[in-house]
C-alpha cells in the first residue's frame, strides 16, 4: 500500500478553495517532492497529512490509516519551515524531550543522542543552547528532532534553508540514508536545484491543483529534441543536416537538433558517419527543473504579474 495516499482531496477556507481535487499516491521508500508558488496550497495539504488540519472532502490516507489517526504520530516526523524551539535548549535536552513525548524509552533516548546529533553534525554542539545556534545548524538540529524516533514517514518542509552548501551537500547524504533504510520522505523546497538532486518524483501545485507529477527525468526531458557534439577536428555539416529535414542552432560546443514529429534522429548519425566525423556526444535534450517550473506554473505568486519575457528564438 501507499505510505501517502489521496484521492480528490478538497479544502474549503469558507469561500477560498485552497486544494481543488488532488491526487497523489506516495510509495515506502521514495523522495517526494512537492513543488508551488507561495500560496498554492504546499502547507495546507501538509497539515491535513499530519491531522492538523481536516479535509473538505475527497480522503486521505497515511501509513494506510485515515489521516488524523493518533495511532500512527509516532510513526510520523516532521520539521516545519519556521519551526521556534526553545532557545533555553541545548540540542541534546531537545531531544531528549521530544523523545519523551514520542514514549521513546530513556534508556534509548541516551544512546540515541549523541549518534543523531552527529549524524547532522551537531555533537560537538550538543551541550550548548540552541540560542547559541546559527540559523543553518537550527535547520540541523531540526531534521534531527524529525528523525529522532525513527519514524517512517519523515516531512520536511524547506531543510536546507539558511545552511551553506556543504550543509545542504551534508543533508542531502542524510535523506538518501534515510531512503535506504525504507524511509518515505516527503519534501517540500524551493530550492530546485536540490529537489532534482534528491526526489525520485516530484508534483508541482498550482492553485491548488497539481498541474504536473512524475519522475524527474520523465518532466525535464524535451522531447524531439537532440544535443549533438563530434571530435574537435570534424566541421559539423549544419547545412547538409537542415537539408535532410532536421532544425539546428548551436548550443557552445554542441548542436541542438530538433526532430519533427515521427523523425529519428538516425538520419543525423548516419550522415555524420559517412563523414567520417566522430560523435563525442548524443543525447535527448533535457532542461532543468528549474526551468519546467517557470514555464509551468503562471506567475511568480498568485496576485504578482508575469513579466514580460524576450522571445525565445528559434531553431533555423
């Protein structure tokens, strides 16, 4: 069964409709990516996850029980975006009492501290006091609460926020140490970059309506369109490749190649063969998450103007 599953999920703010019908099925093991503007309904359909917020209509499933269900929160983890932990804490008392809350025993409560705060880089910190803590090691010491009880389903809501890029290198190890121990991760981030780095499949809410999900290789690739590069000393034939039926436009020391609908890019290699050119490079052209994101959702938030974009320009 799903570790996350929903099905027409609806939520009404009296007259506001911030989710609108959205399906999506999470499995044990996978890193999943929800993507959105500000406002396009990432947090409200996080708290319904968790039961802190209830559903119009549609349901929701965790851990094959309904959302809401007390029986599965301490198999639950969860690192808000602007979490406040008492600064009056040092890391390892932090734990410690949200170990306690969860029934983690003591006993394993005092072997589990010191491994989790070192997991995240924080045991030579332990002992001081989270007002001491920059924002990026508050971001550590909070995907460590998260994962502390060993849950089984972790969410995480912007974890790399406010820490350098070792950090986010460093978490990143983490979460995919986490997925091979069986752990669902369900990640929400602006940061792009990262998201296509870590999520195995990833949705993108607009409106509250999910707009695009799928892979990450399945969303980014273009299809119909080729990058070709050949040895240094070949002359590409740009003339001779238009003349078979195919549009070209350099992209620095490649070749965009864009096929109609129903061509093969086969007609292409051939003619560089029988040049006696070499092909250093053949690939489907992909483009970044980053850039399927801007292309897909409208503005940068609801209420914020697109602005104008200079016209892409053409293959010739």
């Amino acid at each position: 069964m799903p570790v996350i599953q929903t099905d027409n999920l609806t939520k009404h703010y009296g007259s506001i409709e911030a989710l609108r019908e959205v399906s999506l099925s999470v499995q044990r093991g996978e890193i999943f990516g929800l993507l959105g503007q500000n406002g396009a309904g990432k947090t409200t359909l996080i708290k319904i996850l968790l039961g802190i917020t209830k559903l119009t209509d549609g349901s929701a499933r965790l851990l094959d029980r309904p959302v809401g269900t007390s029986a599965i929160r301490s198999r639950v983890g969860y690192l808000p975006e602007d979490h406040r932990f008492p600064e009056y804490h040092t890391g390892a008392s932090l734990l410690d009492f949200y170990g306690a809350l969860l029934d983690v025993p003591r006993s394993v409560r005092r072997k589990r501290i010191p491994e989790t705060l070192e997991m995240v880089g924080l045991k030579g910190r332990m002992n001081y006091k989270i007002g001491t803590y920059s924002k990026g090691m508050k971001q550590r010491v909070g995907l460590a609460q998260a994962m502390f009880h060993d849950p089984d389903v972790i969410f995480l809501d912007e974890p790399t926020d406010g820490v350098d890029p070792v950090g986010r290198r460093e978490i990143r190890a983490i979460m995919q140490h986490l997925k091979s121990e069986g752990k669902t991760i369900f990640l929400n981030s602006h940061l792009l970059g990262e998201v296509e780095l870590i999520c195995d499949r990833v949705a993108i809410l607009q409106r509250g309506e999910v707009i695009r999900e799928g892979t990450v290789a399945e969303l980014t690739l273009q299809h119909n369109q080729y990058l070709v590069g050949i040895a240094p000393e070949g002359r590409f034939p740009r003339e001779d490749v238009q003349k078979i039926g195919f549009s070209v436009a350099p992209q620095g020391d490649l070749w965009e190649i864009g096929l109609r609908e129903g061509q093969s890019i086969d007609p292409v290699v051939d003619l560089l063969r029988s040049r006696g050119l070499g092909i250093r490079h053949l690939i489907e052209k992909r483009q970044t998450l980053e850039d399927l994101f801007v292309e897909t959702v409208e503005a940068a938030e609801p209420g914020v103007d697109r602005p104008a974009h200079r016209a892409r320009r053409p293959l010739s």
